[in-house]
C-alpha cells in the first residue's frame, strides 16, 4: 500500500507541476505577470528507530514576485513600470485594496486610472510633500479628467528696470497720485495680470521722480484709464508707494515692494527691490507676474518618484497626485488572486508604503509596461520533465498493483 499511496502522491504532485507550467504558458505575454514555481517536499507517514514508512511527495505553488520583467515602452503616458522593487496599490469596484505589477492604466468614462484586469491606481492627493500618505486608508482613485479647467491668480510679481538719475522733479499736484488732467510721470511700463476667475487685467505702473534720489510709483488699473489711454482715470490708483535710491550708488533703499489690490483678485506683491538709478535713460529689462487664464487639461506626466502633473493647454502644469508603493518583508508569499494582483498574509508580512525611487523602493516608468517573467523554452522544458516524471509514477503505480493483485491470489 505505501508503493500505492507513494505514486499516487507522485502523480498528483506532477499534475500540480504541469498545471504551474500550464499557468505560466497562458501568462507568457501578461503585463506585469510573475513566473508561477513548483516546490516538492517529501511525505512520511511513520517514523521508528528502525525504518521510516515514506508516503510519497507533497507540492507547494509560489509565485516568484521579486523577478524583475523587462521593461518595453509604450505610446500611453499613463501605463506603468517599476524598475525595482514594489507593487502598485489598486483597488476593485468594491473598494478592496490590492497589489499588482500590471501598470497597464489608461483613463476610464470618468477619468480614473484602471489597468486591464479592472483595477485603479490608488494614490495620495499631491498636498507639496514629496513623501505620500503612509496609510492606506489615505489613497484615493487617481483621476486624471476630474480637474477641469483651472484658474491661478496673480499674487506675486517683480520688475527689473533703470530710472533716469538725471530726471527733472515733478511738482505735487501733477504726480499720478493725484489723478488729474495735468497729472504727468517721468516713465511708465505695464503688466498683465489675473484675476480670482483668470481674467486678464493690464496694470499700468508709472514713476514719477520727486527729488532727489525719490521717486514716486503708481499702480492704476487700465480700465479705468481716460478715452486718451491715460489721466484721468475713473478710480484713484490701486497702490502708490516711494522710492528713495543711494544717489552715490544708485541702489535702493527703501521701497522694494508694492503691494498692488487686483481687481477681482488676491494682493499680488511687486517685487521693485531690482530698480536702479543710473544716468542712463529709462529701461525694462525683466518683467514677470505669476497667475494664468483658464486653461484646459491636455495630458499628464508622472515622474520617477511617483508624482503625477496635469498638463495644460496654456503649457503650465501642476502636481495632482502622489503615486505611492507598496511591498512586504516576503513579496514570494503574497496571496495570488484572479487579475494579476495579490493579497498579504501572515507569511508575507503586512503591506508598508513608500516612496518610488527612493530607499529600498524602485522607481516608477513613464509610458511603459514590465513584460512576464515567463521564459517559454524553460517552461517547454519542464513540461517534458514533469510529464516524463508523470508516466514513471504511473508505471510504479500499476507495478503496486501488480503486487497487490499476486498478494490477493495467494492461497493458503
């Protein structure tokens, strides 16, 4: 009986074999697929401290999750790779969370990620910190449409430019402050800047020089300017502020920044600490103001690290989500599950989270795909074997048999 029982377990460890192998086959060409291997271990039924009674084999499936697959490029900016260590975490349509490699992600109906086996990309809300949520109860489905059209306003903005050192003083009563037809400046440039709704409003700035080494700046909203473009304007200036220069060095002292109330819009703060006073004539060298009209999403990037930018039409971007992943102390031990995805368990340790590209964590590739780690001649290989080893445990199980069927005809 112990021939019988041993062959039996031979044959059904070989089944196991060859159903491994098969597994691996039909993955051969699946994203992120890791090879499937066999592992037999030896069965006693009795041990005494004579003789051992053998009872055959025993089989254990594991799927060899730290086998890096080469990484092939694709057309789609949103499929996937990591180079390293990790797994992304994705989750079903019932919320449950999930590991995969399968970064296969394209945008669904309503802009969230989901890859082929119809999981989505979980990640963290982009908040300006390079690390993303350490739980995983902070990941949400990475959406790439759900921004719409976005709106910055002007808060911020600075000025590079020379005044004239040599410029007459204009009287009081005719600076750009007082706002009057006879008001008059010494030079004048503009801005453009937006509002809270992306709105475009031109403010135009003038410089009026009231003595030595000071000067006088203005802001006034171009709107409001008289039917001849200039004074008097229907509002008084939206800032007015004094400058005073070192007349030995022609640097400023006092007055490097004027606070400016856009209409519409947030405080954007003039940056005028890069005046000068030079004899030398009026000059813009530099001018920039932050903020943008609405623009539409165009595309996403994702870099390395994990973090994915929206793309827009006026070609500025910004950091929507941080894409973190996931691993465990035994990756080889994780629980397989339907979709190329797997569970933790008590032998594979509890899923942690971190930082693609950093620490013990690969990094993540744009627009590409890990292949299967299948290897198709290795595969075909041990087909052969475990079919040979098949047949040889069939023949020892008809030779028990056999010996089972003399023992039976024996008479007494």
């Amino acid at each position: 009986m112990s021939i019988l029982n041993a062959s039996v377990s031979g044959m059904l460890a070989d089944s196991n074999w060859l159903s491994s192998i098969s597994q691996n086959v039909a993955n051969a060409n699946t994203t992120g697929y890791k090879t499937v291997e066999t592992d037999f271990s030896t069965l006693v039924d009795q041990v005494s401290s004579a003789s051992a009674d053998f009872g055959g084999v025993m089989t254990r499936v594991r799927s060899l999750n730290t086998m890096q697959g080469n990484v092939a490029s694709t057309s789609t900016a949103t499929n996937l790779a990591v180079q390293g260590s990790g797994f992304f975490v994705v989750s079903d349509s019932s919320g449950a969370l999930y590991l995969t490699r399968n970064g296969s992600f394209a945008p669904d109906a309503s802009g969230n990620l989901v890859n082929s086996a119809g999981y989505y990309l979980m990640g963290a809300p982009a908040n300006g910190s390079p690390t993303p949520a350490n739980s995983l109860s902070g990941l949400t489905k990475v959406n790439v449409i759900g921004a719409g059209a976005t709106a910055t306003p002007t808060t911020a903005g600075s000025i590079t430019a020379n005044l004239p050192a040599t410029a007459a003083a204009i009287p009081t009563a005719n600076l750009p402050s007082a706002n009057t037809a006879s008001s008059t400046y010494t030079a004048a440039t503009s801005l453009v800047v937006y509002d809270n709704l992306g709105g475009s409003h031109t403010i135009n700035l003038y410089f009026a020089n009231t003595g030595a080494g000071t000067w006088e700046v203005d802001a006034f909203d171009a709107s409001a300017a008289a039917p001849n473009g200039g004074f008097p304007y229907s509002s008084g200036p939206l800032a007015t502020g004094t400058l005073t220069f070192d007349p030995s060095t022609g640097a400023l002292t006092s007055g490097g920044t004027l606070s400016i109330a856009v209409p519409n819009g947030a405080t954007m703060n003039l940056d005028l600490s890069n005046l000068t006073q030079f004899a030398t004539s009026f000059g813009v060298t530099a001018a920039t103001a932050n903020g943008n009209a609405p623009a539409s999403v165009q595309g996403v990037s994702i870099s390395s690290g994990g973090t994915l930018s929206l793309n827009y039409s006026n070609g500025t971007s910004s950091a929507a989500y941080d894409i973190p992943l996931a691993n465990v102390e035994s990756p080889d031990n994780l629980i397989s599950v339907s979709g190329n995805a797997f569970t933790a368990n008590t032998d594979s340790g509890p899923v942690f989270l971190g930082t693609p590209n950093s620490g013990s964590f690969g990094a993540i590739n744009s627009g590409a795909l890990e292949s299967s780690t299948v290897d198709l001649a290795t595969e075909l290989t041990a087909m052969i074997e475990a079919q040979s080893a098949y047949e040889a445990n069939s023949k020892v199980f008809q030779t028990g048999a056999t010996i089972l069927d003399v023992l039976n005809g024996l008479k007494p």
